[in-house]
C-alpha cells in the first residue's frame, strides 16, 4: 500500500471514531432527557411533597415542590422561562426529537464512511 492510500485511511480512520464517539453522546443525551421526562412525570404524581433537589456539585437539600408552580427551563446563554410541567415535556419532546433526527443523520454518515473505508481496503488488497 502506498503512503498516500495509508494517510487516506488514517484519517477516514480518525473520522469514523470521531463520529462514532458524537452518536455516543447523543446517545448518553437521549437517555438522560428519557429520564428526565420520567422524574417530571413523577413529581407531578407527588403534589407537595419534600423532595430532594441537586444545588450542584454533590451538594442537594430538601425542597417543598409545588407542581402547579413554573418551572424556570434555561432557553440558552443563561436565559430562563417559566413553564408547566406540561410545557417543559414539551420542550424536552422537541429537543430529543432533534437529537433523534441527528443520531439518524450520525449513523447515516458512519455507515456510509464504513462502507468507504471497506471499499478503499477491498481495492488495496487486490493490488
């Protein structure tokens, strides 16, 4: 094989596992928004109850959820709305449909990438 079919191959090589390593994320991204959707549907099950809240960095404290109160849900770069229960599944449902639509576009792409790197070693064997 010759240098130039070889550093063709590294770096589809480094594409692949770049890509594979992005459908993980999205993944692990899904998963966590499923679990979240489920602990919303919870508390709204368990009106008034203690619960305990995470203040961040391993550090939680009981607090008294009210769930006909608004939730503040973080819009980006800081800003937060209020919103129901329902409105926050709402929006979680919008954000997992886009990283479905993009885990979809991800495998997409891993596929077509394995079927190159197939190809480009299938025609240097044969030389």
């Amino acid at each position: 094989m010759n240098q130039e079919i070889m550093q063709i191959l590294g770096q589809m090589n480094q594409q692949h596992e770049n890509l594979q390593e992005q459908l993980k994320l999205v993944e692990q991204q899904i998963r966590e928004l499923e679990q979240f959707k489920d602990e919303i549907s919870v508390l709204d099950k368990h009106k008034s109850e203690t619960i305990i809240a995470s203040l961040g960095k391993s550090v939680f404290a009981p607090v008294k959820f009210i769930p006909s109160e608004k939730m503040f849900v973080e819009i980006g770069a800081g800003y937060f709305v209020r919103k129901t229960s329902d409105e926050t599944l709402i929006v979680i449902d919008e954000q997992e449909k886009k990283l479905k639509e993009f885990k979809v576009h991800l495998s997409s792409e891993l596929s077509s990438l394995t079927e190159q790197l197939e190809s480009i070693i299938n025609q240097t064997q044969r030389v």
